[in-house]
C-alpha cells in the first residue's frame, strides 16, 4: 500500500509542477488571457474557471500532454 501512496504522490506533484512549468501551463495563461478580453465575465466566473482547469491539469494531465 505504501507504493500505490508514494506513486500517487509522484503523480500528484507532476501534475502541480506542470500547473505552474512548461507547455501547459502557457495554455492555461492562454486561456486566462481570452476570458480576460471578454466583457461579461465576472470575477466569481473568472476564479471558478481557472481553478477548474487547475485542477482537471493536476489529476488528467497524461491526456494533455499528447
């Protein structure tokens, strides 16, 4: 049990680290930038979006990465 612990830490943090470094992270800024130029979104809509892509780059980041 204590493998499947440290693996699922391993790749927890590569998901964090890509949050912030590399390719990814410069879509996600991207993606920041775009919703930035619209004039209706709230900052509400604004944190609720950005931190749902955080999140779904820390747990599915294999898919995004091809």
């Amino acid at each position: 049990m204590e493998i499947f612990y440290g693996l699922l830490t391993a790749y927890l943090v590569v998901g964090v680290v890509l949050n912030f470094v590399g390719p990814l992270s410069r879509k996600i800024w991207v993606e920041q930038m775009r919703v930035l130029t619209q004039d209706d979104v709230s900052k509400r809509k604004y944190i609720l979006l950005i931190t749902t892509i955080r999140i779904r780059v820390v747990f599915l980041y294999p898919f995004f990465i091809f």
